[in-house]
C-alpha cells in the first residue's frame, strides 16, 4: 500500500466520520456507525468505564442520546496517524433544554477501514457543570457513568 492509498483511506473515514456526527443523536448515527464497527471494538473516554462491542457501542452511546437528544458535532480538524486518526470533534447539544458544548479530540484506531478502537479525550468540566445544573434530566446518566471500570 502506497501513502497516497493510505492518505485517501484516512480522508474517506474522516468524511464518513464527520457525516456521522453531523446528522447526530438517534437512531439514525446507530445505522451509520455500526456497520463500520470492529465486532471487537474497544471504546474509552473520561466520565464512562471503557467498553468492548458492537453492543456496548450502542449502550455506550444511548444514554448521552437520551440525555442530550440533539447532540452532534462537525469535524474542524484530524491528522493521520500510523494506524488511524486523530480527529478534533466539538459536539453541542441541549442538556435540559439548556446548551452544552464540549470539543472531544478522538484517536481512532481503524483495522480494514472499521473502528477498532476509538479514544475520546476530552475536559470534562463543561459536560459535568451542565449536568449538575440539570439534575432531573442528568440522573438517569449516572448508572451508565458509576458502573464498574474495567
């Protein structure tokens, strides 16, 4: 494989990965997603214990989704690296009504152009005041942040 193959498979994820986003939470980024995820996918990022799976990357994601229906992000940057992607992805939404905007920067680790692994890094502070300000609709996030780690 020729770097320019290899530059033309991480541009062709990062447009994929962006398109993702931007449509969003729901239903609709599962069907995206999920045909590109590694059946062993190992997924990691502050506030959540990291999982493995194609259905835990669906348990990973739901209950953000729930919590923050119209989340979704568009890429501003990434960079490829010797066995993915790092991509710079600021994601909005509204937590109880009110905005809440966050920028994760992801290390993708992609195997026959599926997400292996996916490593979300991120300050978290602006996720949690929103969430202290909106207990009621934050409290069914916190089973899904307190289960065990791994």
């Amino acid at each position: 494989m020729t770097l320019t193959e290899t530059k033309s498979q991480a541009a062709e994820f990062v447009e994929f990965f962006d398109k993702g986003w931007r449509a969003g939470a729901g239903e609709h980024f599962f069907e995206h997603f999920l045909p590109r995820v590694h059946p062993d996918v190992r997924l990691t990022q502050p506030l959540a214990p990291p999982v493995r799976g194609r259905a835990q990357f669906r348990a990973a994601f739901e209950p953000v989704f729930r919590a923050i229906p119209d989340l979704r992000g568009e890429v501003v940057s990434w960079g490829e690296t010797e066995d993915g992607v790092l991509v710079e992805l600021p994601l909005s939404g509204h937590l109880g009504g009110r905005p809440v905007r966050w920028t994760t920067m992801d290390r993708i680790v992609l195997e026959d152009g599926m997400i292996k692994e996916r490593h979300a890094n991120f300050d978290p502070l602006p996720l949690v005041k929103a969430m202290l300000l909106r207990p009621q609709v934050s409290l069914p996030l916190l089973p899904h942040l307190l289960r065990r780690r791994r």
